[in-house]
C-alpha cells in the first residue's frame, strides 16, 4: 500500500510517517527538505521533485514515475496541491478526491452559484465583479460588499467597499467575486467525510481584523451552545453535500448571525494557522494523520484530550522597523505551550493585508473557556513585538507610539471582530 502526498510542509510529512505502508512525497523544486535523522528518510519514504503547478510536466510524472509504483491513494493538504493531487488521482484511477468537486471548493464564485441552487439559505447576496447589471443590483441592495479573488487564500486581497463607485477597475472582472458583508461572529469548521457522512471533528471561533487578517482561533467556541452548534454542522453538511464532497477532510468558515449560517467558504483540506494543534489538544483527535490517513482507510488516531480549550494567538504590529521582541511571559490563567515570533530587531514590518503579514504565534492552553478566554485577553494585553515607524510613513500613521499599545483598526458597521492588537497577539487556532 503505497500514499503519494503532494506539497507536504515538514510538519505533514511527520504526521504522515504515523500511517502504515509506503509513502510518496512529490515536492517542487526548492521546497523544504523532508529529510529527518541526519538527512536521511525512512525506508518507506520516497521523495521525488516536479513542479506540480505545471501541468504538462506533472502529467508526464505521473504516467512516467507514479503510475508504474500502482499507488493506493493521491492526497493533498495544501491549498495548491488539492488540484493537482486530485487530477493524479483520477489520471490513476486511485482514491482521491474528484477534481471537479475541488474546483468547486478553490473557485468561489462557482461555490455560490451551486449552492444559490441547492442551498440558497448558506449564501449571502453576491455578483461577479465581471458583470456590471450584477455589480449595480448588489451595491443596490447591500453595503457594505466584501471584494476578493475568486481563487484567493490567505486573506489576501479582501477589501471593504461602500459604494459602487469605490469598486477600483482591476476589481470589475470575472475574477473578482463581491459580497453582500455579514455581521456575526466567524468559526472555523474541521470536518471529516465518509462516504457521504459528515463528522465535525472541531469547531474554532476566531477573530479577525478590519481588513479581514484571521489574529485568533479559539476552540471549543466559547460562543455557541449546543443548539448553535448543531446548526453550524447542519450548514457544512449540507455545503458539503451541494459540492459533492463525500470523502476526505474538509476546512469550512461560516458566519452565524442570529439563527442564520452563512457560509463564507470550504477547502478540502485540514485548516492551517494551526487549528489541527487545537483540534489535538481538545479533543486528542491527530487531525494531521487522520485527514491524511482517510485514503488509505486509516481511521481516525484518537489519544487523551490535554485541555479543556486552547487558542492560537497572532502576533502583530504597526509597520515600520522591529526595535524589541518580549520573551514569552508567564500567564495568570493558562499556559503557553507553543512560542515562535517571526521577526528579530531590525526587521520590517508590513502592514497587515493578509496572513503572511503576521509576526508569529503563542498557543496557549486553560481550564476552561472563561480562563482561556482571560488568558488569551492577558497575552493580548501584552506588548511582544516593539516597532518604530518608518520615516516613509505618512503622518497619520507616525501618531502610533514605538510601545505599539493597542490601535483600534476600523471595522465594518456590525462586526464582531476586535481592533487591531498593535504589536500584540490575538487568539488562534
């Protein structure tokens, strides 16, 4: 029994070496090395390089390398991988997911025209920036209206617009999918899929900038009950059934306003931003192995939860120059267990526009949801990561302090989301 894995990071290729038989790894030139004790591989790992990306040469790999070892499985967990992965798969006539059923999860505009006709409910009002009736009827109708890539990740590129007007010209095409903004609270959803069956293996309540930056995950989501929960699984259930996806793992954001959910999208993939850390410590489940493992019939590693709840905490700061980095302190109400900041002193700093322009992360651990979310609000609280403005730096922006205490960044009208913590982390997952 042999697992190809496209695209694994470090920490994946670990967790892959919990499954039985032999894995595959096929890497792009340049990534990270996989190799472990002393640079050298299990026996039953293999890695081979190709750009996956580029099609003709991935398809001559496949047929020329892949093919001839009759792989069991094809699998990916990261973003651009999933196609790829999928395409091989189906090329191979192994277990993997459909390529067409990932398409529908990477392109977002196709995600909400299926579910406009099998789950209209899950969809806030939307237009393709490429069609202009649609543009006028949606700004019509809504503002604010959130503008992102109809294939983009990381919250990158995602933007607030109030007015028609506003909407900038490389914004009004096909490429650009617009949205009606819902209020609400955010959650992450992590779901493994079984022939059709759909089971909720964790749920993170996060917190996001104004600009849509994800700075915390929390888990379990102090937030819903059980009755709120029940409803925001009945929502991915019913999102992963309109797509098509029946097997394999499945990461999906909704927003709950009131009674409704709404989606805001899926990936068939586990979360990143270190949710499947939180998944592991809440409920001993090793998320990583299990949304690798599905392809070869592994089940579902399950060990001893270590905490009642856990949140993930990034670290951010106003752009300029890093003059201070603290050392991670002691808390009152929980415990960190996991630390890296990005930047040392005199690094840049960029403003916050999407995930790549955050600092680093805490993963902190609490009896339960009050001390968790106190420890997270004490860690928050906390200056880590000192700037100094840059001499380019418009005025307005030099009006931040070097200390880099808290800066509220706008939010739009509703949100739930808390201001930007200047130099400081916010829960995650």
């Amino acid at each position: 029994m042999t697992l190809v894995v496209i695209g694994a990071n470090p920490t994946v290729a670990r967790a892959a070496e919990a499954l039985p038989g032999d894995l595959l790894h096929v890497q792009l030139p340049g990534a990270p090395a996989l190799d472990r004790n002393g640079g050298r591989t299990p026996d039953t790992q293999l890695v081979h390089t190709v750009d996956f990306h580029d099609g003709p040469a991935f398809l001559a790999f496949v047929d020329e390398v892949l093919k001839p070892l009759s792989p069991t499985a094809v699998v990916s967990l990261t973003e651009l991988g999933l196609e790829p992965a999928a395409v091989a798969a189906e090329r191979l006539g192994v277990r993997g997911v459909s390529p067409a059923v990932v398409r529908r999860t990477r392109d977002k505009l196709e995600m909400r025209r299926i579910l406009e006709r099998k789950a209209p409910h899950l969809n806030p009002a939307f237009a393709s920036g490429g069609d202009p009736e649609e543009v006028a009827l949606l700004f019509a109708g809504h503002s604010p209206v959130v503008a992102k890539p109809v294939s983009g990740v990381g919250s990158n590129a995602v933007a607030l617009v109030n007015r028609a007007a506003e909407l900038p010209v490389d914004r009004r095409t096909a490429g650009t999918l617009l949205e009606a903004f819902v209020g609400g609270l955010e959650f992450s959803v992590e779901t493994l899929s079984t022939g059709g069956r759909h089971t909720v293996v964790g749920i993170a309540q996060k917190g996001t900038t104004g600009g849509f930056v994800e700075v915390s995950h929390m888990m379990p989501p102090p937030a819903l009950d059980a009755r709120g929960r029940a409803r925001v699984e009945e929502a991915v259930g019913q999102l992963l059934d309109a797509l098509g996806l029946a097997d394999g793992p499945s990461h999906t954001e909704v927003k709950v306003d009131g009674d409704r959910v709404i989606v805001i999208e899926t990936h068939n993939r586990l979360g990143g931003d270190g949710i499947a850390d939180l998944v592991r410590l809440t409920t001993g489940i090793d998320w990583r192995v299990a949304a690798l493992g599905w392809a070869v019939g592994a089940g579902v590693p399950r060990g001893q939860a270590e905490a009642a709840t856990a949140a993930t905490v990034f670290f951010t700061a106003p752009p300029g120059t890093v003059t201070a980095v603290a050392p991670p302190p002691s808390l009152v109400h929980g415990t960190i267990v996991e630390w890296e900041v990005t930047v040392e002193p005199g690094d840049p700093v960029r403003p916050l526009r999407s995930s790549t322009d955050r600092l680093g992360t805490a993963v902190v651990t609490a009896a339960d949801a009050v001390a968790c979310v106190a420890a997270v609000a004490e860690l928050t609280a906390l200056p880590i990561v000192t700037t100094q403005p840059d001499v380019t730096v418009p005025a307005a922006r030099t009006a931040v302090d070097a200390r880099c205490t808290v800066q509220p960044e706008a939010a739009p009208p509703g949100s739930t989301a808390p201001p930007n913590t200047a130099a400081q982390p916010a829960p995650v997952a």
